[in-house]
C-alpha cells in the first residue's frame, strides 16, 4: 500500500496544475528539466546547421544541386551515352572537363597552364575585340553575349563558358588577365580577347566583393566601356556577370522584333509561347512586351509572379540589377551606353586612405578606409550597377523616380525620356534566390533563360557563389 501511494504522489506530483492551484516542488523540477532539454536541442541544432554551412553544404542537399541548376526540361541537356549512365568528355585545353550523370551541369576545373598554349599562339589571333566578334557573329551584325573574368574566378567563367556553349549562344569573352585568354583562345567554341587591362602587366582584380577597392572601379570603368565599344559597333550587347548560367539560348526570345527573316521571327515567338504560357503564371512575358526597348534590365525583386503580372511598374520599384543588362544598337541605346560609361568614369569614388576617406568621401568609408559612396547627388558611386540606377532615374522625382503610366506593359520612357527602358522578365531571367530557394520556375510552370547566382540569403563572397554552383574548391 506504501509503494501504491507512493507511485500515486508521483503521478499527482508530475501532472500539470490546472489554473488556481498549487504547484508541487516535483512538477516544477519536471518543467525546468523538460526546458531545460528543450533548450539544450534547439542550441543543439543550431550549432549543427552553422557548422553544415561552414563546411559548404546546403539545407537542400536532398535534391542535387547541379540536376536543380540545369533541369532535364531545360531543353539543353548534355548528350548521354547509351552505354552508361556517367558521360566523359576529352578535354579541351587544359580544362578538364568533369564525369556528369544525365541532366546534371557541365562543370570545368580551370587550370592555366601556359606551357600548353606555346605552340599554339598562332592560332590564338591578335587577341583583338574585332577578332573576337568577327568569330562569335560571322554576320558582323546582330546580338552578342558580353563577359569578363580573370583567372581568380576561373571556377565560374569555366562553368559560364560550358553553359553557354551548351545552349549554343553566341557570346565574346573579355579577358581580364593573360591567363584567361592563353587557356580559351585555342578553343574553336571560344571568343575570347584580350580587354585593356589585360594588356597592363601592373593591373590586378582582387578576388574580394568590395566595390570600394580602386582594382574594382578600373574594372567596372572598363567593362562598361567595352559594352559601349560594342554596341557603338552595331552589335545588340546582352551583358552577363561571369555567375549566371544559362538554361536556354536566350538570343530568339530578345531578337523577336529585330529578326531578320519569318522563319526566325516565328522561331522567336514559338521561344515566347513556350516561356510565357502557364496557368500559375498570370501577365504577359512573350518576347513582344520588350520589342521597343532600347535597354533591358533583370531585377532583384523576389516575385516572378507579380513581376509578370505588373511588369515594369513592379520592376522599377526595386533595385536593376545590371549583372543582366540588354543594350540595343538602336540610336538611343548607343547614346546611353556611352552615357553610361563616361557616368561611371565621373562620378567613381576616388582613392583614399583610413586618415583621408572621411574628409575626402564626405564620412562615406568601409572598414579599409576606402570611399563607398551611395551614388546621391554629390556623393560618389562604387559600382557601374548605382550609376546605371541613377542615370534612368530622376531624382526630383519621389521614387522609383520614374513615371509609369497605367498600362506601360514591360516598357517606361527613363534617363530623362531618352531610351524605352524594359525589365527583362523575372520568370526568365531569374536571381538566385528565386530558382534556388524559391523554386519559382516549378511553381510557375516556366523555363528560365538564365540564372544569375546572386543572393539567396548567405554571404556575398566568392565561396558563397562556388556552393551556389555547387562546384569543389581545388586548393
């Protein structure tokens, strides 16, 4: 009978009080332990999620990463053995071409090795932009993927390159140091030349992410200029960042109303058709709604949907996102490309030191002591991207500085009613955040163009981007 009431006292002793009476000393230790091991889990948890991210893994690991960022219904799969399920490929050059299984990405090691390309300096050219264009568009005119790397993003250009090639597009890579030209320019699938700051032996880009270094404003001063040479030249210029991949060759979709024939226009509308026609997907993103752009941009905004459903009103109202950037050889266009680039030449940050950068940048300093201005009126500007912002925006005007009738599609008047600025579709030309983490284009029922591994809620560096492409760091 002791031990029944015993056994009693403990059961009446761990059970919850109702409202108004008292709690046992027993069931308080309870709670508190029962809390107390609660806590101890969650912080449990939480410390091994750090540490899965700091090793480089993904919350989304289940699914692999490469079959996410190149889907088998991307159109542009890699070609599959039928004797086995791994697919090898013969090198090309110097990079070696990683084993894939079917409808995984192409991803390449990048490796210079200058000895390799001694012999072959002859069939490398003059290294010239002219060179290069003359091979990426025998036509000598028409439009042009446009994109710069050095050797210390060789991981991303390699990947960049083998996407490209893949979907069949046609683009000229500028080569920001010797490197990169010597391990592409023996490669028939390749333009590659050699950009102005190839040519000086005493110029270096730092593998950092901060716009404030001077290397980055000699950088984003010359890309912009190369863009504007470009397009002065009579080339539609779509301007890539070097982590974009692209699912589909987005050149019929962007040349629907310049084609130059039926067969291909109808081509470019069949592209649109496909894109732009499902039932989650509400609004019009065929490749008409940008026929009379002189300038398309891709957007950071984080709804495809609504992107597609508002088009430019939506668009503007969030940062453009230059890493995506359609620049027409229409009258207007050339003008703002040069616009553009003399913008970043006027108002770049100027270099400083940690004892001159707040008298000199107006208090505007990183922790290096180095400008990074805002781009406000008077206040200058670390990226070509806030320059590109502040030249089709007008600052007397509450924001987006912009005036969007009703009805204005995918197309406003901006740049002070000197080009027909269009937002390039969001459904298409997606962020990282939106394909990665979002899963839009399954949600949509769309193909994407493009993939621009921007942000998805992580750091900003160079790791960061490589985990996005899920591609091995080789030490």
């Amino acid at each position: 009978m002791k031990n029944i009431a015993r056994s009693s006292l403990k059961s009446q002793e761990t059970r919850t009080p109702t409202l108004g009476q008292d709690v046992p000393r027993g069931a308080v230790r309870n709670l508190s332990r029962s809390r107390f091991v609660r806590l101890a889990s969650f912080l449990a948890i939480i410390l091994l999620i750090h540490f899965a991210v700091r090793q480089g893994l993904t919350l989304h690991a289940t699914v692999p990463y490469a079959a996410r960022i190149f889907p088998r219904s991307a159109g542009a799969e890699p070609p599959v053995s039928s004797a086995s399920s791994t697919v090898s490929h013969q090198s090309h050059d110097g990079v070696r071409t990683l084993d894939q299984t079917p409808g995984q990405a192409v991803f390449h090691d990048f490796s210079p090795d200058a000895s390799k390309h001694a012999s072959s300096a002859a069939s490398c050219g003059d290294g010239s932009l002219e060179q290069a264009l003359a091979r990426a568009v025998p036509a000598g005119r028409g439009m042009v993927l446009l994109t710069f790397g050095n050797s210390k993003v060789g991981e991303v250009l390699s990947n960049f390159v083998a996407h490209v090639v893949l979907v069949g597009a046609p683009f000229v890579l500028g080569a920001v140091d010797v490197a990169v030209f010597d391990q592409f320019c023996t490669r028939r699938d390749v333009a590659v030349y050699k950009t102005p700051l190839a040519l000086d032996a005493g110029y270096s880009l730092e593998g950092s992410n901060a716009h404030s270094s001077g290397s980055w404003q000699r950088f984003a001063a010359m890309r912009i200029g190369e863009i504007a040479r470009v397009v002065l030249l009579g080339y539609d210029v779509l301007q890539s960042d070097v982590d974009v991949v692209f699912l589909r060759n987005p050149v019929p979709y962007l040349t629907c109303a310049h084609a130059g024939s039926l067969a291909v226009a109808a081509e470019a509308e069949a592209v649109s058709a496909v894109s732009g026609t499902s039932a989650a997907l509400k609004g019009d993103i065929s490749c008409g709604t940008l026929r009379d752009a002189d300038v398309a941009v891709s957007s950071d905004n984080m709804s495809p949907g609504m992107d597609a459903q508002q088009g430019i009103s939506y668009a503007v109202g969030g940062t453009l996102n230059t890493g995506l950037v359609l620049l027409r050889a229409t009258a207007a266009g050339q003008a703002f490309a040069a616009r553009w680039h003399r913008a970043v030449l006027e108002r770049a940050c100027p270099s400083t030191t940690p004892q001159t950068c707040r008298s000199t940048c107006k208090g505007h300093c990183d922790h290096k002591g180095e400008c990074s201005g805002d781009c406000r009126p008077g206040i200058c500007c670390t990226s070509d991207q806030q320059v590109f912002g502040r030249l089709v925006r007008d600052d007397s005007l509450p924001y987006p500085g912009l005036v969007v009738p009703r009805g204005s599609g995918r197309i406003v008047r901006a740049a002070n009613g000197t080009i027909a600025l269009g937002a390039l579709p969001l459904a298409l030309f997606m962020h990282g955040h939106a394909y990665m983490v979002q899963s839009a284009h399954l949600r949509l029922g769309v193909r994407p163009f493009a993939v621009h591994a921007t942000y998805s809620l992580d750091k900003h560096d160079h790791t960061a981007k490589i985990q996005r492409f899920r591609l091995r760091r080789r030490l």
